[in-house]
C-alpha cells in the first residue's frame, strides 16, 4: 500500500499522536518511515534579535535532532525501516518539499484543532501542508485532553 512514509514532528503531543498513526500504517504496509523536523527560521526571526538567532538555532536544531531520534528509535523498535532529518526553513513548505524529493506516499501530521479566531491569527502548518501537496496527507486532530 505505502512505500514511503513522512511523519512531520515537532515532538507535542499532536506530533507524537501522528508519529503513532504513521507508525502503525508503516507496519502494516513494510514501509519505511521518514521523521523530519523543520526548525522554524522565520518565527526566529521574527522574534529573535540578530545576535541570539544562531545560538537558538542550535538549541532547537539540537531538540529537533532528539526529537526525530526519539520517533526513529520506536519504529526501528518495531522492526520498521526509518530515515531522520532536521531541516530549516518554513515548515508547510519544507515538508512539501521533503515529501516531493524523497518520493514518498504519504505524509501524517497532528493538528491542534484550532478553531475560531485563533486559527485565523495562528495558522496550520498541517492545513498549509495540505493544501500545497501533491502527496496525500493525513491529518489528526488533538483536542484539549490529547485525544485523537
């Protein structure tokens, strides 16, 4: 069914969701399971001063390296074939990208679900991503008690 699988992860609790769901597809199809982590570089420097940018880019390029080892570690756990990377740059469009150049057949992401105003003022990486690919992508929302 799937050859290919990109589990987008930021390690919350809506990632870590995905990364189950994508797991279990991964297993069920012997596909191999693709975790990336894009570093966000234009929320840092939207926010951050010129002078602290490089050293927070190290420590989220560095909690990214984690994350995306934590979710390879559980799959290769469960016997699943897996291939980790940290990028940055403009996540929706990075994941669009990664999907498209590493052929993959599928992407699975978490979303918080937001609604209303919020959502209008926040955005969705996820609904982005959606929108922009030529790859399926899944989606699973998370309410507040990190439900999916």
């Amino acid at each position: 069914m799937y050859d290919r699988i990109l589990v987008p992860t930021d390690g919350s609790e809506c990632a870590e969701r995905a990364t189950d769901h994508a797991t279990g597809l991964a297993a069920g199809s012997d596909a191999t399971l693709h975790a990336l982590s894009v570093v966000d570089a234009t929320e840092m420097a939207r926010t951050l001063p010129a002078v602290n940018a490089a050293h927070v880019e190290r420590e989220l390029r560095s909690r990214a390296e984690s994350v995306v080892a934590t979710v390879t570690a559980r799959a290769a756990d469960a016997g699943i074939e897996t291939v980790a990377a940290v990028e940055a740059g403009i996540p929706s469009r990075d994941i669009v990208a990664y999907a498209v150049a590493h052929d993959c057949d599928l992407t699975v992401m978490g979303t918080h679900g937001r609604a209303g105003p919020e959502r209008y003022l926040l955005g969705s990486a996820a609904e982005r991503t959606a929108r922009r690919s030529d790859v399926p992508v899944v989606t699973l929302q998370v309410d507040a008690a990190g439900q999916a």
